[in-house]
C-alpha cells in the first residue's frame, strides 16, 4: 500500500478513537484571557507536547513566554522537499453567557453531525483534525515533507507575545511556507480557500465624570453622566451613510475594482441566509456596499463590550462615575493598526467634554492581509479540496483576524496557506459553539493530500 | 423635672448605649433588591418591632405585603392632641462597587465625627434618632402626642406595595400629618427644612439586534450592534441645550417665576462647593438654569446603569446580541408619572431601527410634591430647629425623591413634615456613606421638641 493510502486507510480506520481524543482536548478549558485558567492552558500545551512526541516530531518543548507558553517541535528528514511550519492555537474564548449553552462547554456533547463545544470549532478542531493526519503520515514511516510546529497559547487575547517569540526565534521557524490551520470552509460540502484577512485593533476606553457614584435624585441634572458621554461618542462614531467618523479611517484602504468586486460576486452568497446565520431581521452597514464587500473588503468598528453603574435586579438610583466599553476595529490590508489608535485619540480628544477624565488603553493589534492566491502550495492545498470533497474550492475573503498571518509574513517572509475545516455557522465566540464532524474526517484526508503533494 | 428637661437629659445620658444599638441595626444588611437578603429585612423589621413596643407602642405588628413587610404600632391616648403618622423605611441600597467601600459597609465604623455604613444616613440613621426620642419620651410617662408607625421594606426598590398598603388600611393609618424622617438638612450646623420633593420615574430598556452574540470579525460592519443602537437612543435623549428631547416631557413643568427663584437663592450654595461635594471638575445641565434650580426645580433623565457584550478581563472580539440600560427621570411637582413611560415609548419607537426587537419595563414610579410651609406642624417644626441649633432652618427644595409624601397626600390628605438630619454629602447610595454623629444626638432633642410643640 502506498503512503498516501496507507494514511487514508489509518484515519478511516481510527474515527471512534479520534472522537474520544477529540473530546479529551475539547474538555480542558483553556480560556487564555481569565487568569484562573493559567493552569488548563499549561495542561493543553502538555496534552499537545505528548501527542506531537508521539507522532514522531522531535525536539518537541513547552517554551515559557511573559504569557502562555508556545508549543514547539520539528521533523526535518526529507531535504529535497519542503520546510513546512504548522501554525495553531490551543487556547479558547470565555464562554459567557452560560446560560445560553444547551450543554457543558466542555462536554463535547454529539447532536446528530455536530459536537457542541468551546473550542470545538475555533480552534481545537482543526488543530486536532492536523495532528490526526500527522499521526496517520507518521505511521506509514518517514515523514513526506520537513514540519515545524508553533502553537501559541494567546491567540484568543490578541497573541500579546507573539511577536517578540518570533523575532527571538527568526532561524528556528525559518520556512518555506506557513500551514495556518485556523480557518475554515464555505459550507459543509463547499471547499473553501481564504485568501484575504481583516486585521484587528482592539482597544478599552475609560470614561470618568465624579470620584464616586453619587445619588442621581440630589445630583440627577447638574453634573455630567459618564453613561451619556460615553454614548454620545459611540453614537458619533458612525454617520448616517453607516461610515466610520475616524478622521483618516478610510485614507489608506484600497478602492474595491470590479475585478475584485466579480472574483467576490463568484462566492455563493445571500443575504437571507446571512440573516438566519447571524439570527437578525435586518442587515446594516456601509452604504454602498453588499454583505460580502462589508465584511471581506471594508473596515468596521464595533463595540463589544458596555458597563457602568448599576447593572443588578432590581432599581438603583445612583449616578455613576465612571463608564466603560470595549472597542475594535476591523481592519483590511494597507491600514495601519498603529495609526487607528491616533485617530481614536484625536476623536476622543475633540469630542469628549471639558471635565471629564478618559482613558484609552489598547489590548492587542494586528494588520489585515492578502496572500498570492497562485502559488505551488496554493496548487496542492486546491488539489487536495478537489481530491476529498470532489469539487474546486472557492476563493475567500474572510471578515475575521487572523494577525499572526500579518506577522509571519513580516518576520519570516512567507505566506501562510490557510487550511481549515471550520463552517461560517459554527457560533464561534459564543454560545453553543460546534462544529461539523464529518469535515473533522475528511479534513484529516485534505491534511494528508496537501502534504503529500508538496 | 419637666418632660422636656427630663427626655432631654435622658437622650444626653444615654449616648454611648445610643451609639452601640445604632451600629447593631446598621450591621443587618437589609438590601431589599437583592432576595438573598429576604431574610435580613425580615430580621430588622423583627428589630424595630422590638423597639416600638419596648417604647410604649402598642398593637405592634410587622404586616406581610407582597415584597417585604411593613412594621405597624400605635398610641392614642391624648385625645385633645394631634395624631402623628411616623414614616420611615428600614431598607438599605445594594453596596457595589465593594472595593470602593474603605471599611466593611456593614461594619459601622466610627471616623472623627463620621460614622460609616450602608444605610447610616439614608435612612436607618434617621429613624434610629426618632426612635431614642421616642424612648426618651416614654420614660418620661404618657406620649405626649398620638403616634402611629408606618416602617417599610421597599423605599429602595420604589416601594411597590405601599399604595396597596396604604389603600387597604387607611383607616388604621388616618391622622393628622405624616412626620417623614427620612429627611435631611443643609450643612453639619445649618438646619433645613425641605418643602418639595421631585417624583421618579424607573425603566429598564433591552435592546436586542441577534437571537446570540456574534464573532465581530465573521460579521462586523454587515448587521446591526445592539450597544450601538442603545447608544444612539441614549445620545438622542437630550439637546445642545441639554434639555430632555422626549416629546410632551416639559408640558407639565410649572415655569419658575422671580418669587420662587428669590425663595431658591435665599439657599446658600456654591457651585465649587457643589462640585467639592460631587467630586467632578465639571457641572452640566439645562441651559437657563442654576444648579439649584436644575436640582431642585427642574426634571431630570439619567443612564443609571448600562451593559452589553463582552465585560471581563481582556479582550472577546464578541458582537453582542443585546444591550441594556437603566434609566430614570427625576420628576417635579405636577409631572405624571404614567405620561413619562408613554413619551419614552414614542420615543423608542419613532427611533429604534426596523427588525431591531425592545421591550421597555417600568420598575417604579412617584410623582414630585410641594408642601404648605405655613401650616402649625411646620411652626412646630422650625421651632425645634431653632431651639437646638440656634438658627431659624431654610427652606429647601429636594432632588431627590420621597414618593411617600405625594401617596399620603392623594390617600390620606395630609402634608407630610420632612424631618431628618442627613447631610448632602453623606455620599448615599454610594460607597462610603456616612452620617455626622453630632447630629444624631442633636437630631433626637429637634425630634422630642417637635412632638412637645404639637
């Protein structure tokens, strides 16, 4: 039996086991950003050492950061072929609000095709759906192509050290081509190939008017609430045309041609079904553009998180102090995460009132990117998509972030092939995250094509 | 030795026993919006039973309602003299933000002349300082006036079971005026009388955009963000003026003419000492008035609380599903109450998005009130002030509310005599609230000359 059939076999062999080991990593909540989790980010890290270790990848370590750890390790026996350094990321977002999950978020609980998990989907899917191919190559022998391993425990709060590991590491990870496992497909029988990301500038802005919460009947309409200041600068964020009011938001984003506009018009897409997938009654944004220029093409600015005062049961008459919100910015290629920062300032600067004390503190950054959608690994990423789902697979841009695509192309010079088994539905972030099993299997399949025909 | 002589020396006699029984009701957290501390209201009204009928008050009873209970005692046994319905509420506010408080908010710890506690001004204080002129009283033989006691549970949460209360036994509670301890006055050794109070109307408005949050990069800058929605509408809730926009919401206000806007200026104020007392660089309000008019005079709408999205430690790249908000107007006199949730409602509709879902619930709701500051209870009143503190009081209009006064105006015709010792900046509701020992003591000789004087 050839190595390619062998492996083929091996997973078709092995889905009851995988399943188990699935749900095995799926159960430890490794939530990145609530620092009562440290210790299940460490033990993920240990769940992956071992099972690259046992794969046949050598050299493999847990490398310290200020942060989480990285997971590293290598295989490089094949010199005529190669150098490939998979990408992944073993941490997982908050699950709040609980109350929405119809299961444990980490119970791996099996509802007809899908698993319901945080994690199930973005990422622990498709990191596990690699290494299942890994060890499936790895038992037919030698490895067909040189690997790295960098899998980064941050990925969910902004990859804060990311950067400088890399720089740190420039000869270690230096490659041919970066295996970006963070993606995902059009629709379950759809192959899909992002080729474009948004990058991302997220920032946490204080608003504070008193020292203390005061009585809003003795002080109700002669001070200043921080919750109406803080609203009046969301609500002036954008103008009535659904545009960012940033001044120099929009200076170094690239005209949409109608070339690009046709190659995005190629992408099977409708509104209603993006209303049912999103559960809203009505679609809004930038005027002027369709539902997938908006989110693959244009820049957005969005608040993620309010608070300030009372937020109980019940009625409490206070007038608070201070207010608060959570912001991002969806950024496309050639704008300058650095510079929205600035232009955040200089808004806030001019708009907030005299008086009143703010603060702007910026929780992670990354840029947006567009890769050369025609070369060699391009070919054998598309080839294996045809191979296993029998179809060509169609060319995206993705709205989300993914910076460290941004980053190795910076710091390594090379492009990162996005292969993922993800679906747009999946509810990633939130509640009832899941994802589709059967693309868990036939993901290991595309893994081992891809590699093989490298 | 007189009553009189013999009630005020009993209150100068018994000062350190007065401080230990205070901090004693202090130290029961009876929060009436939070039900974990059902139990906690229930124990203190337990305690005031006590204390009334350890006073010579008789057919104590602590009354179920709906919500919390209400403590009812009586005296009648001077029939040439007035009947006094005694109002006070036992129930205290929540104590977020915790880590603001600089001593256990249930501790009662004394500072100079401060003491420090949830409820120590507003208003187990006050009815504490009634209560040891009511012992003083009773030790001294026969109550020289008729006493009846009205105590609620509610005052906190909008009292909504109080109008029923009242309905049902306004025979038991018919009298000749209200005596309303939960009152204040103007500076540590400036008495004051208040003669006007303004109304409240609590909602709380949801905002929901998606059936559940989304990933802001997925579908950031194609629907609609509840957080901005809300912001919009709250931004839309004044003018450059900063009038309230809310269409009808000044219909009812009574202009101020130049005899009240005399009366008013006779109140010493400072807007530096206003802001000293705010802790704010800066004050705000409607155009053409003072700050003592727009407190005192004027309506007012305030953000109590908010929240939305993603809150916690770090960054969630989350599009939330919904946002909400507390909000609440500050009425005066002759304001309705039921025309404010209408104009909010017309409001909300006419500007709340298409396929954009709300719901508006009212929590409580009083109108403002005026009183006759001419009557022989407030002569009695004055009288007292002018005895123990040496000065004649001033005439104060409130911001705050005490809907009581206007439910026992419409249900029992009486005026109700605002009659407590609370300072403006006590900081209640807030961390950190306090009462001016001093005044407990002095409060309880102003207490037992007032019931004399009747």
């Amino acid at each position: 039996m050839s190595t390619l059939d062998g492996a083929i076999q091996f997973v078709r062999d092995n889905k009851d086991r995988f399943l188990q080991e699935y749900k095995e990593l799926l159960a430890i909540p490794s939530i990145s950003t609530l620092s009562e989790h440290n210790g299940d980010v460490q033990r993920t890290a240990q769940w992956l050492a071992d099972e690259l270790t046992r794969h046949n990848i050598e050299n493999v370590e847990i490398i310290p950061t200020p942060g989480h750890p990285v997971v590293y390790g290598e295989s490089l026996h094949v010199p005529d072929k190669p150098t490939v350094l998979v990408y992944g990321h073993y941490d997982v977002q908050p699950v709040d609000p609980l109350d929405e999950w119809d299961s444990d978020p980490f119970g791996g609980e099996v509802r007809g095709d899908y698993i319901y998990a945080r994690g199930a989907s973005d990422m622990k899917g498709q990191l596990f759906t690699h290494l299942k191919a890994l060890e499936a190559l790895a038992r037919q022998g030698t490895l067909p192509v040189n690997l790295k391993y960098m899998l980064e425990g941050e990925e969910e709060i902004g990859s804060p050290n990311l950067a400088a590991f890399v720089e740190e590491n420039k000869e270690r990870l230096a490659c041919d081509v970066v295996l970006n496992c963070d993606a995902g497909i059009h629709a379950p029988d759809t192959p899909a190939i992002t080729y474009s990301l948004r990058g991302l500038a997220y920032f946490e802005l204080k608003i504070q008017c008193a020292k203390k919460d005061l009585h809003s009947g003795l002080f109700g309409g002669s001070v200043l609430n921080p919750i109406h200041v803080l609203s009046e600068i969301i609500a002036g964020l954008h103008d009535e045309n659904g545009q960012v009011t940033l001044p120099g938001f929009y200076d170094k984003v690239r005209p949409l041609d109608d070339e690009q506009r046709e190659l995005m018009k190629a992408v099977p897409h409708s509104d209603d079904e993006w209303m049912e997938m999103a559960g809203t009654k009505a679609l809004h944004g930038e005027a002027g553009y369709s539902t997938p220029e908006r989110v693959g093409a244009r820049p957005a600015l969005d608040i993620n998180g309010i608070w300030g005062g009372f937020t109980g049961e019940g009625a409490k008459t206070v007038l608070p102090a201070r207010a608060y919100a959570k912001l991002s910015a969806r950024l496309v290629a050639d704008q300058d995460p650095a510079a929205i920062k600035d232009q955040l300032s200089t808004y806030l600067q001019a708009h907030i009132p005299k008086g009143v004390d703010w603060e702007l503190h910026q929780h992670s950054s990354g840029p947006g990117s567009t890769m050369d959608h025609k070369s060699s690994y391009m070919q054998s990423a598309i080839a294996a998509h045809e191979t296993v789902f029998n179809k060509t697979p169609i060319f995206k841009r993705e709205g989300g972030s993914v910076p460290v695509v941004g980053l190795l192309q910076q710091a390594l010079g090379v492009d990162s092939i996005m292969l993922g088994f993800a679906l747009p539905d999946d509810g990633i972030h939130g509640p009832n995250e899941r994802q589709y099993l059967p693309n868990i299997y036939r993901g290991m399949e595309v893994y081992i094509h891809f590699l093989l025909g490298l």
